[in-house]
C-alpha cells in the first residue's frame, strides 16, 4: 500500500482557505451610524460616521457590498511596499519575504469588492500578480532541489494559498523519499504479515530552507 | 456575547493573556483546522462544543426576536452571517470526525484508546457502522468465499494479526506552526533533534509532533 493521504479529508478547498482568512481584521470608515454588534465572535462597534474602526474582513466586505462604509487599504498593500517585495523576491533564489500569511486572499477580496478605495489600483495588482509569480517560482525551483530523504523541512514565510496549493504534493513526495530511501532489511520469507521495514538511520539529513 | 474560553482549555498556564482573550469561535476555528490536516482522529472537545451549541441556539433565538421586532434588516443580516459562520465551522467540525469514523471504523472498534477520543454519540456511531459494513460483507461477499477467508479482518486463517484493517498513515507529513519557541526535541525515528521558532512553517512526520498537538503546542496549518 503506498503511503497515500486521502485528499479528501486533509485538503482545505480554496474557498476554505478564504473563510479562514476572512477572519483577519481590516480598518473601515463607516458612513453611518449603528449600534454595537454582539457576535458570537466577537464584539464589534459601535459605529460612527467618519470614524475608522477595526472589523473582521467578511464584516468590512459586507458593509461595502451595501455601501456603508469604505475600507481603508492595509499598510503593506501600497505601491512603494509593493515594489520593495517584488524587488526583493526577484534578487534571492531561496529566501521568502515577510508577507501577511493570507496576502493573497485578502488582497482579492478588496479587488473585488473594494477597488475604489485602493489608491493606483492597476499597479497594485500587477505588484501582486508579479510577487505570486515569482514567489511560486521558488516554491517550484526549490521542490525540485529535494532529492534525498528528509525527516523534516523548514520553509520561512510561505503565504497561506502557497501552502495549500503545495501541500499534497510535497507530503507525497517526501513520503515517497521516506519509504524508498530507506535502508530496508530484506524481508523475512516466513512471516508473511510482517510489513514493518527495520529502519537503520544513517543517512538522514534535515533541509533548513530559508 | 463572546464568551471567552475559561477551565475547558488545555493550553499552558504561560499562555494565560491569550487564553483569556481567546474567543470560544477561535478555538473552535483551530480544532476544525486540526482535525482536517491531522490524519487521525483528535480527542474530542467536549465543553467547547457545548458552549459553541449554546451561543447558537442562543443567537438563533436573538435573530428571530429581532426579525420580528423592527431592527434594521441591515443589522440583522450581518446577525445572521455571523451565525452561519459560526454554524459552518461547527457542522464541518463534526463531518470531518464523522468522515475519519466511518473511514477507520474497523481500526476504532478494535481501540480503546481511540475510543477515547470520541463523544458519546460519535461511539454509538461507530459501533453503528462497524456492524452495517461487517453484516453487508458477509452477507454480499464473504459468504460466498471459501472457508478460510471468511473473516473481516483477517486476510485467511493463517494470517497471525488482523491485517486488513485501514489504519490512519501517522507518518504522513503535516504542515505545522508553533506558537512559541519549542526547544529541541527528537524527531520520531531518526536522532536529529529539531527546534521550532513561532511562527514557522515545518513540514514533518505527524508521528514526531503527535503529543504537542493534543497538548495546543504546535498547530496544523
């Protein structure tokens, strides 16, 4: 039986991953007026008109869908911040930047629904676009280094989405390296339900990837 | 009404100021991450999922108040995302563990300590379910079979342990975070010891960080 994980039930669905991130807490300038709300997650409000205030990003994305309020763009979603990732992703083969581990997810739904409230909305998005590009391009480059047996590896400010988009295949192929790079013992012929390759650690090496 | 997690919680005594800021929507959040990317079934929370029953029928009852008492359709909307929310996560909590019962049903009946893990109603069950699928081999397949192979979980008579039974893959790799520094333990078969920093990503054996899971040291991410 190769050492095969059900997909189905350890996989989190692109839209999950969104539900997830829709939790994180963005900064809107109501435009109206409204009592506090006790929700079972938490408590938010009261709102005033003209007074930012810190809401989860499904709340922020539901009152701009009514027109009630607008949503100020987070700090690292600027064309200067931008432009210094980018550059800097491009300059390293192996190091990741520092970004909000859901950048992804939530810089789509402010596109979506809050496009007028990003300043140089156009810019922003290529950044974006261009920054996943080449970061997924190091994922990819850097899987294809791993070639031996690894008991465990260390990756450094991997978004959300890159995580899930990654994480079959690479619990696939290390378990496949773990299975078929190990020293095996030549199975007894007698005892036929002994499955359990004695394993003689000598060649384990841990990745550090920065 | 954010209740906030109080004596229920197993998380350590130095992670007090987050304990008690911690709403009951967020731990329950973390379970249901854990139990989806955790190839075996988790111990079951009980006190959480009873409180997070509670603020939904409570919050229910709240919605329909307000629906017939003239509060801005406005507000009560956004009342009942938060819920469905909240429904969402706890639904896709008990699925989850319902979808590893039914896959290991076998494994479980032969374990108590797996047994352990699970609610009342999750024992029930599995018993449930363990009897149906052995009833409908035998009564479709293993009946008409030679003797010697007749049994459910044994491959034939020979065979000296049950060796048919789907056992969760506890080395298969997970994707983790810890929470705080996590000084160097062992990884499981090998003598490295490994160190995790908080807040970065490790892929490694579900075996060698089995216990600091169900302790709420390391999450699954």
């Amino acid at each position: 039986m190769a050492g095969q994980s059900d997909p189905q039930l350890s996989l989190f669905s692109a839209e999950e991953v969104e539900f997830i991130a829709e939790d994180e807490m963005v900064k809107i300038v109501p435009n109206l007026r409204m009592d506090a709300l006790n929700f079972v997650c938490g408590d938010f409000g009261p709102f005033f008109p003209q007074l930012a205030t810190q809401v989860p990003l499904w709340l922020a994305v539901a009152l701009k869908k009514r027109g009630k309020c607008t949503i100020r763009p987070p700090q690292w979603m600027t064309v200067e911040k931008l432009t210094q990732v980018l550059e800097a992703e491009r300059d390293s083969q192996r190091v990741f930047e520092q970004l909000p581990f859901h950048y992804v997810e939530i810089s789509r739904l402010l596109f979506d629904h809050a496009r007028d409230d990003i300043p140089d909305v156009y810019m922003v998005r290529s950044l974006i676009e261009d920054i996943r590009d080449v970061r997924f391009h190091k994922v990819e480059t850097n899987l294809e280094s791993l070639n031996e047996r690894a008991f465990a590896l260390k990756i450094n400010n991997l978004s959300a989405m890159e995580v899930n988009i990654v994480r079959p295949f690479v619990g696939r192929a290390l378990q496949a390296f773990y299975k078929h790079d190990s020293p095996d013992l030549i199975p007894d012929q007698d005892r036929v339900s002994d499955r359990r390759p004695q394993v003689a650690n000598n060649a384990t090496r841990r990745h550090l990837r920065r | 009404m954010a209740s906030e997690a109080g004596e229920g919680s197993t998380a350590g005594m130095d992670d007090y100021e987050t304990l008690i800021s911690t709403t009951d929507v967020e731990l329950l959040k973390k379970a249901w991450r854990n139990e989806k990317a955790a190839p075996e079934i988790l111990r079951f929370e009980t006190s959480l999922i009873q409180r997070i029953r509670g603020q939904i029928q409570l919050m229910e009852e709240n919605i329909e108040e307000f629906a017939g008492s003239g509060i801005d359709p406005l507000t009560v909307s956004l009342y009942q995302m938060d819920l469905d929310r909240t429904q969402y996560l706890f639904r896709s909590y008990l699925r989850i563990r319902l979808q590893k019962i039914e896959k290991y049903m076998f494994h479980i009946s032969k374990n108590p300590e797996v047994q352990s893990r699970l609610s009342e109603q999750e024992k029930g069950f599995a018993i449930r379910c363990a009897d149906d699928m052995e009833r409908h081999l035998e009564e479709s397949v293993l009946s008409k079979l030679p003797d010697n192979y007749q049994d459910i979980v044994k491959q034939s008579i020979i065979s000296e342990e049950s060796d048919m039974i789907p056992e969760p893959q506890l080395d298969s790799f997970v994707v983790c975070k810890s929470r705080r520094f996590l000084g160097p333990f062992q990884l499981d078969g090998s003598d490295e010891l490994l160190e995790m920093k908080p807040d970065e990503l490790c892929i490694i054996h579900y075996k060698s960080i089995r216990e600091r899971v169900q302790e709420g040291d390391i999450d699954l991410v």
